[in-house]
C-alpha cells in the first residue's frame, strides 16, 4: 500500500474512533438515502431466508438439499440431465412396494396392490423431479444470482462510501491545516460514491417485479405438480376400489383342515413315555463365563485429541440415505460443518457425511 493510502486509511481509522468514542457528528446522509438503504437490507435478509427455506422444503435431508444445491440445470435445460441425481422419497417407496409385490405374486391381492401403488408412486417421483428442476431453475438460481451479483454489489458500493464518508469527514475537521485541494478531492469522491451508491439501491427496488414474477413461477411449478400428483393418485384410488369391489364379489373359500393321520407311539419303554432320558452334559467352569467376570468393552474406532471440533456418538447410526454417516456408539467423529439446528457434518475412518445432532454429544464445539 502507498504512503498515500496508508495515510487515508489512518484518517478514516481516526474520524471512526472520534465519532464512536468521541461522539463527533460526521457528514449526516439524507433521510431519502437512508430510507432506501433500509429497503435494500430488508430486501437482502428476506431473499437469504427465503432461498433457505425453500431448498429446505424440496429436500428435508440435508444431504439431498446439497446436491440439489449443486444442481446444473443448464444441463437440463439442454437434455442432458433426465433427474436430479438423488432419490426421491417417493421413489423409494415405489421400488419397496413393487418389490414386494413381486415377491408376493399374482395371486394375492394386497400383492396386486402393491404393484399399483409403487408404479404410481414412481411417477409421483419423476412428477417431483420436475418440480424441483423448475424450482431450482425458475426461482432459486434467479434469487441466488441476486444475492451473489447485485446485493454484494450494493454493499460493495455503500462500504466504499462510508470510507469515503470518513476521509471527508477528517479532512473537513482539519481545513486549513489540509490543502484546499484534498478536502475538494475527498468531498468529490464522496459525493460521486453517494451516488453510485444511490443509482443501484434505486435500480434494485425499482426492479422488484421480477422477484414477482420468480415468485409466480414458483407457484406455477407447485401448481403443475399438484395437478399431476392428484391426477395419479386419483387413478390409484380408482385401482385399488375396483380391486376391492372384485375381491368382495367373489365367493369366499371356506378352510378344511386336513384330516389327521394316525400318529403309533408304540410300547412305552421308558417311564417317561417311550423318549430315552439323557443326562445333560457337564459344562466345565471356566474363567473367562464367570459371573464375577464384567465385559471388556472394546475401544471407540476414532480417539481424536480434543483440539479440534469433534463429538462422540450416544447411540449407534445406520445411514437411511446417501450422503448420510454411520457409527456405532462411542465412536469420536470430527466435526466439519453444521448443517442446520438438526444436523452436524463429520469424518469418521475417513469417511465423510452428515448425522443427525440428537445421535451425538458435542465434545468440542466448532467456531463461530
């Protein structure tokens, strides 16, 4: 850094430190200016927890809501992408009912069954695929975009002119001892950045009936799949009570039992009715089933020192879905990152995935 910009960053250091400690009154920003600053920060906060929220509702498990995070839909946008990489719960409903209805066969009713309801619960899944590839595309990567360009850009824009406000402000305290020239310097630069500032807070409210109309394309997506997800289970429903109306029409076949076959025990040859009485072996005492004798519980697969984010597991863990990490109870996992209020990530054996917090006790907590 310059000497130059050395010195501006101790003049801007200086003028906070007088008006945070001193109470001096700096250059006072418009109340239009600061109204519209207010509606941007409002407009941020709102944008962030919506974008959460609704990854949040298409995928509960936080190990779906990463890859849907991370979904490309401008493959999909080009064909190249037919789902979006993770199992829907429906479809995994689908596949187990359709499973055991197989196993179950043709000639059993429930089997029948449950051969329509997994066929209609995999179009349910492929119907939900859907929706989250417009959702995604329609409504959080626009909002994201948001976020991530215009947003920073603003905040990019009013941090640089609170700086410039504070240099000002400095130089402006110190006329006559600051050239002429370098206050009208600074009170340019100020103004110019209170400008620019102005112009893309200005743009983004002015703009905001595209976050409507993002809004309107997510209900139309929920709409859309609705319709489809009532119009299939409709069909089921018809199915299953056409199918309950054909078995109840049906005569039902009455159970005979078969007749018993005469069972000879023969001549009794023992006193107690002809079984041989066998004396039960001995079994030698030995050291290692004593009662005394207490179980050696074995080791926790990871002990980690306790210099790093890290939990113990309460209870044992067996991964439902992909991404999620199994232990068994004791095991010391590292903690990488906090999902949510719910879920932690962690490693464990070199293994990486997410768990459910409930499961763990956090021995090291991570940084805030």
């Amino acid at each position: 850094m310059s000497v130059a910009g050395l010195k501006k960053q101790f003049y801007k250091a200086s003028q906070l430190v007088s008006e945070k400690v001193g109470g001096a009154e700096g250059t006072k920003l418009d109340d239009d200016f600061k109204e519209m600053e207010k509606k941007v920060d409002v407009t941020s906060k709102a944008v962030t927890e919506v974008l959460a929220r609704t990854i949040e509702y298409l995928q509960p498990n936080p190990a779906s809501r990463a890859k849907l995070t991370m979904l490309n839909t401008v493959s999909k946008i080009r064909g190249q992408v037919k789902n979006p990489g993770y199992p829907q719960s429906e479809g995994l409903l689908g596949e187990c009912m359709i499973r055991h209805g197989k196993e179950l066969g043709g000639e059993s009713n429930f089997g029948d069954a449950l051969l329509d309801a997994g066929e209609s619960m995999r179009r349910l899944a492929e119907v939900k695929d859907s929706l989250d590839i417009e959702v995604k595309q329609n409504f959080i990567d626009p909002l994201q975009n948001l976020c991530e360009k215009d947003l920073k850009e603003i905040q990019h824009h009013l941090k640089k002119l609170e700086g410039r406000r504070l240099d000002f402000d400095y130089k402006k305290k110190r006329q006559g001892k600051i050239p002429d020239e370098e206050l009208r310097q600074a009170l340019e630069k100020f103004e110019e950045s209170k400008e620019v500032a102005e112009t893309s807070m200005h743009n983004l409210l002015e703009t905001d009936i595209e976050q409507v109309s993002q809004l309107s394309a997510l209900v139309d997506a929920q709409l859309d799949y609705h319709r489809q997800a009532v119009q299939i289970l409709d069909e089921l429903a018809e199915k299953l009570k056409r199918r309950m109306r054909e078995a109840s029409s049906r005569p039902r076949r009455e159970y005979k039992p078969k007749p018993r076959e005469p069972f000879d025990l023969g001549e009794p040859e023992q006193s107690n009715g002809g079984f041989p009485c066998t004396t039960a072996p001995k079994i030698a005492a030995s050291s290692s089933f004593r009662s005394s004798d207490k179980p050696i519980r074995t080791p926790s697969r990871s002990m980690l020192p306790l210099d790093q984010p890290s939990c113990k597991a309460l209870y044992d863990f067996e991964p439902e879905n992909d991404g999620e990490l199994g232990f068994r109870e004791g095991d010391v996992i590292t903690l990488t990152n906090q999902i949510d209020e719910n879920w932690y990530e962690g490693m464990l054996d070199g293994q990486s995935g997410f768990f459910p917090l409930s499961y763990v006790e956090v021995l090291v907590p991570l940084p805030q």
